[in-house]
C-alpha cells in the first residue's frame, strides 16, 4: 500500500477590526488575514456601525474636533480592492488613492483649538484664554494656510463673547454696594421720610450680587408683521369672545388703554372681580389663549384663585384691586409706548403674568416687619425678599393642580424661559432693589449694546408697581389713603408687639403730604425718568416714523406728520428724535404741587397744635403753682407774731416774712389800715387783737429806743 503524503493544514486566520470616525459617522472595518501571501482573502468589509446607521446625515452627538478636516468618506471595498489589517491597499494600477485618517497636523490643531476646556466666558481666566486662543489661531494660518472653518467659528464666538462682557463691565461700572441715600442732601428730606427710605431702600452688599449670567443675545423680530399681527389682535370685536360683558364693563373697558384708567369704577361695576376681568381682557387682545392653548375655563379657575388669594388678608392696599391697577398699568406701557413689538409672544405672556400675580397673597406688612416679628414666611426665605418670593412661589403652586394649570400646553423650552423672567421681573418689586436697579439701568443705558429685556422688564413692572403718584389726583389721593391705612394697622401690630414703629407707621406724628413729597422726589420721579429714557432707547429703532406703534400715541403722530421732505432739496432734513409720550411727567408735577399746598396747610395746623398746647401747658403749671402758694399762706398762722428781742433781732416764727415797722407814725398806721382793706377787711376781732399787737409792739420799740437814748448820752 502506496504511503499516502498528509495533506497540508490550512493556514490559521486571524480576525481583525478596526473602528474609527470620519465626518460624524463611526465605521467598522472587519478582515482575516492568512500566513501565506498568496493565500490572503479579502473577506473584510466597511461598513458604520449600527448606533450610527440611524444618524446617518446629522452631526453625531459626542462630535469630534477632527470635523472640517479635508477627509472623504471611504466606499465599501469592492472587488479591486482588499484589506490587510487596518490599510486599504489598491490591488490595481491606476486604482483610486488610498484612504488615509486624519494627519498628525490636523489632530493637533483640534485639539489645540478645541473649545470644550475653555473657562466660562464670566470668569477671570476667559479673558487671558481668548487672547491666547487668537494667537494660536493666528500661528496655524501662518503656518498651515487655512484652520477648518467649525473650529474657527467656535472659537470667534467665544472669544467675542468674551470682548462682550468685558465692554458691558467696563462700561457699566458695576454698583457699589454703599448706601445711595448719602448723595441725598439730609435738610431735603423731613426726619420721618428719611428713616423710611433708609428702612426700606437700602440693603447689604451680599444681596445685591448676583451670579447669574445675563442673557447677551435675542430673536430678531420681523416689525412689520408684528406691527400688523398687533392691530388685529389689539382691535378684535368683544363677540369673538367666549365671555359676554355687562353694558358697564364694555363701557369702561374703550378706556383700557388710557393711563390713568379707573380700575375702581372697574372693581364696583364687576362686583369685585376687577382683577379676573382685567387679566382675561389683555390675554384676549394679545391673542395668548389661542397662541398657548389656554383654555377659558381653566384661565377663570386660575384668576379665581388668584382673587382668592389677594383677599386672605382684607389689605386695604394690596389687594386684587392693586393687582387689576398694575396689570393695566403694564399693558398701557406696552401698547401706548411701542414696546410690545420688542418681545415675544413668551416674554408677553409673561409680563402679564407677572403683573397679575406680583402681589398674590401680601400680608399687609413690609418685608422689615417679617423680619423683626420672625414670621414664618421671613424664616422659610431667609429673610430676603421675603413676601416676592412668597408671591412667585404660590402663584406657581396653583399650576400644579390641573384645574388651574394655564401653562400645560407650553413647550419645555418656553416654560423654563416664562419661569425665569417671572422670577426675575417679581422679586425687583421688592423695594429694597430700588436704587440699585436704577443706577444699574443708567449704566446700562451708556452702553452701545442692546439692554437686557429681564432687566428692562423688571424695572418697567417695578415703575407700575408705584405708579398711582403719576396718574390722576383723584386716583392717587384715593390709592394713598388706602396705602397709609395699611402702614398704620402695621404700626398698631407693631405697638402691640413691643416692636418699634416702622417708618411712616405711627398714626399720632405721621405727616401724609410731606411724606408723599419725599416719595415722589426720591422714589417715583427718578424711576420713570430712567424708565422713559430705556423706552427711548429700546423702541426708537423698532418704531420708524410710519409705523403704526408711533400712531398710537398722539403727541408721537403729530411730530411725524409734521415732518416731511424739505421745500428746498439743497437743505438735508432735519434728523428725527423718538420720544415717548410721558403723560406721567403732567400728573407727577400736578399731583406734588398739591400736596405742597396740603403740607403747607398741614404744617401750619401742626404749629397751631402746639401752640395751643404748649399754651394749655402753660396755664396748667400756673394754675398748679397758684394752688399751692394758696395752701401755703394757708398754712400760715396769724396768733404767732413775730417776737422781737431786747436787742432788736426778729426772732424765727411763723411769720419771719413780716416786715416790722420801727414806728408808729401816722403814716404807718395809715398804711396798715389800707392793707387791711386791700385785704378785704377783716373782722372786728381780728381788727381789735391787730390794734393791740400793734401798741404793744409800739411800746416795746419806744422802749427800746428810749433805753438806747441814754446810753448814748451816759456815753456807753
């Protein structure tokens, strides 16, 4: 039998893969190399791997810096192709070039440009890191000719981020935390005014800073179909609505847009349901229940509630009337000025939100009495903006139920950016902000860049919060007694407690006029001025001459019409300067000349009082000492003489005060009798026992005189 020869064992194939990423998408190149050359297979293949199939087309989400690199995504390989290990080797000539990863260079340069380890553009090191950054750039152009434009891109924006704050802090110089009621002249204000706004103005340092990062950049917005989208919705027939209004509301609701409208009349035509009617009416006319999918009756249970809220504590102030008077206030500023066209639809609902729950359930007190008296409220805020926070937080808790949720149908994005502004635009009502969000708006106003609408916005709702002094007298006068009676109920709690009396609290030394005056120089006047002169600045470039912002406003309408093209073409026109018609400024003037009238008149009444009293004191004391230089003649006893001794003295009795007369001249006798009868002419007994007293002390001084005669003449 023929040896048989043992076949060859096949050659031992060795699997290998290889995964990497090119242009976003991750591939998988699989091959099985043999020992033998000439017994290599190609039975590898190219191919992305599962969990980038489905993103195929989209930017993966872990993306690289190796982006922008000149690299083309490889074919899968084909039968003039094959594999070994991790090379795509051409088995022909004149085959396509072969693929090749990502060179040494490239990966450098993103990883040296990369902006993923970058500081925040806020912090200190951002501004050394962007200088470097450019640098670098500036070497890899130099020597590579180009850098991939997504990594160019990512870092300009980074660095003109950078050059943003850096300009806005320089420019704004931002607050000292010192006391701004030292660049108020002291003799300017009465003492009681001066405490209050010392109280209520000013707070520590701590508070003040915020961490928060302001936003930098916002939605352009197209004016003409804003503009035209405005008028229809502001316009709309009140049939449209789901909610028929009494004869009286529709009445009073043609002057909705006035500033000085007349919510009280509102209040007592609605029976009390003036803040519900409000909100709904402004909701309808900017179109928010149809843009947000709100639904009628969830929005009423929800206003409901609110009313609810604002009567737990029968405020003489702050109630929902208040809440009705700045919710109006913010849609007058809106429309009347043009700023509606700078917002959007989100950071309109949110105004109006914020308008109407910016007071929900106040107590009746300051933040400064919570925090003395140690309620619960300044414990569970930590004593800072005590009743805002309160405000923001309740209101938002009423959402939770389903019945009441008006926000169920917004986006997670225009949620979060409706909360934030909500919270921003309430807590600035807490007064303590007062001169710091002035004096942060007058920087700001310097500066080339658009302002921060959360801090325009906060400042607009803050200026409506105390805007009863701007309007109508007979609205403010009404809104100020209300407000001074709260101030004095909390002046009787803090009586009963023990505690001092807060500023402007005490009933019996209180002077409303001057206090008023006070308010309106240092508080109210200063914010509407730096209020009027952001509107300037914010709707000036939104509001060309023709637009029918500026048409809304007659005093604006007037100066557009007036100006036209030049009869002479060789004259250029004249430019055009937007204004907003300040009709605050008239009542501010009007309403402090009367109350300089009032404090005149009260002042003068005030020096009356105390004359009268200080009077009244005065005849007291003297009546009293009369009474008792009465009892003491009384106590005076006419049966002790006074005794006169051998030598002459008067000794000590009760009646040392007498005078005695060395004589008994006629004259002197004369003179006793007319005492007598000034006296009222005593009776007969006493008449006789004063005669005798008298020859008595008449014989004991002619004695002593005669004794004195002859000692003279014995020459003793």
């Amino acid at each position: 039998m023929a040896s048989q020869r043992p076949r060859p064992c096949p050659p031992v194939k060795k699997r290998t893969s290889a995964t990497f990423c090119i242009d976003g998408t991750t591939y998988t190149i699989d091959a099985v190399r043999g020992q033998s050359r000439n017994q290599r297979q190609h039975i590898g293949s190219l191919k992305p791997t599962p969990s980038t199939v489905a993103n195929a087309g989209e930017k993966n989400a872990v993306e690289n810096d190796t982006q922008g690199c000149s690299m083309q995504t490889p074919k899968a390989s084909s039968s003039n192709e094959s594999v070994s290990g991790k090379r795509l080797t051409p088995r022909k000539k004149g085959s396509p070039p072969r693929r090749q990863g990502p060179s040494k260079e490239d990966l450098t340069m993103s990883l040296e440009l990369s902006t993923d380890n970058l500081p925040p553009t806020d912090s200190l090191e951002a501004l050394e890191k962007a200088s470097k950054r450019i640098r670098k750039i500036c070497t890899f152009l130099q020597s590579r000719g180009n850098v991939p434009s997504n990594l160019l891109k990512r870092n300009l924006h980074y660095i003109a981020d950078v050059l943003e704050i850096v300009a806005t802090d320089d420019a704004r110089r931002f607050i000292d935390e010192d006391d701004e009621l030292s660049e108020v002249e002291p003799d300017a204000v009465p003492m009681e005014v001066r405490d209050w706004l010392a109280s209520t103005f000013t707070r520590s340092a701590s508070v003040t800073k915020s961490g928060e990062k302001e936003k930098k950049t916002f939605r352009s917005i197209v004016q003409a179909v804003r503009a035209a989208n405005l008028v229809d919705r502001l316009y709309r027939r009140m049939s449209t609505s789901a909610v028929t209004y009494p004869p009286t509301v529709m009445k009073l609701f043609k002057q909705l847009d006035d500033w000085s409208f007349d919510v009280f009349a509102l209040n007592e035509a609605t029976n009390g349901q003036a803040l519900r009617y409000v909100t709904y009416e402004i909701m309808m006319r900017y179109d928010l229940l149809a843009k947000f999918k709100i639904g009628v009756g969830t929005l009423f249970n929800f206003l409901e509630a609110l009313e609810v809220g604002y009567s737990k504590y029968q405020n003489p102030y702050h109630n929902l009337v208040h809440g009705a008077d700045v919710t109006q206030t913010m849609h007058s500023i809106l429309f009347q000025t043009g700023l509606v066209q700078w917002l959007t639809d989100v950071e309109i609902f949110a105004v109006v939100f914020s308008a109407a729950i910016h007071d929900f359930e106040h107590t009746g007190e300051t933040n400064n009495f919570h925090v003395m008296s140690r309620t619960e409220t300044a414990l569970v805020y930590n004593d800072r903006a005590v009743q805002e926070n309160h405000h923001i937080s309740a209101a938002f808790r009423l959402m939770t139920d389903d019945n009441l949720n008006i926000v169920y149908n917004m986006s997670k994005e225009d949620y979060k950016d409706f909360r934030t502004l909500v919270i921003d635009m309430v807590l600035a009502t807490d007064m303590s902000y007062h001169f710091a969000q002035v004096k942060q708006m007058k920087s700001l106003l310097s500066c080339p860049d658009n302002i921060d609408k959360a801090k325009a916005l906060s400042l607009v709702l803050h200026t409506a919060d105390i805007s009863h002094p701007a309007k109508d007298w007979t609205l403010h006068e009404h809104w100020t007694e209300l407000l001074m009676e709260e101030f004095f109920r909390q002046g009787d709690k803090e009586q009963e407690l023990g505690l001092p009396f807060s500023p402007l609290c005490d009933r019996k030394t209180t002077m409303v006029a001057s206090s008023q005056i006070g308010f309106i120089d240092f508080i109210v006047q200063p914010s509407f001025e730096i209020m009027s002169d952001m509107l300037d600045k914010v709707v000036a470039p939104i509001s060309p001459r023709g637009s029918l912002a500026n048409q809304s406003s007659a005093t604006i309408s007037e100066k557009v019409e007036g100006e036209g093209s030049p009869q002479n073409g060789d004259q250029p026109e004249e430019p055009f300067e937007f204004k907003v018609d300040r009709v605050w400024d008239r009542h501010l003037t009007g309403n402090k000349v009367k109350w300089k009238e009032q404090s005149t008149k009260d002042q003068a009444e005030k020096e009356a009082k105390e004359k009268a009293a200080q009077k009244e004191k005065d005849d007291s004391e003297q009546q009293k000492q009369s009474t008792l230089d009465d009892k003491a003649e009384e106590k005076k006893d006419p049966e002790n003489p006074p005794k006169i001794t051998a030598n002459g003295t008067v000794s000590p009795g009760d009646a040392v005060d007498q005078k005695v007369k060395p004589s008994t001249s006629p004259e002197n006798k004369e003179h006793a009798s007319t005492t007598e009868e000034a006296a009222g002419k005593a009776s007969p007994e006493h008449v006789e026992k004063t005669s005798t007293e008298e020859e008595k002390t008449g014989n004991i001084e002619s004695i002593t005189v005669k004794s004195v005669t002859k000692r003279k003449e014995s020459g003793v």
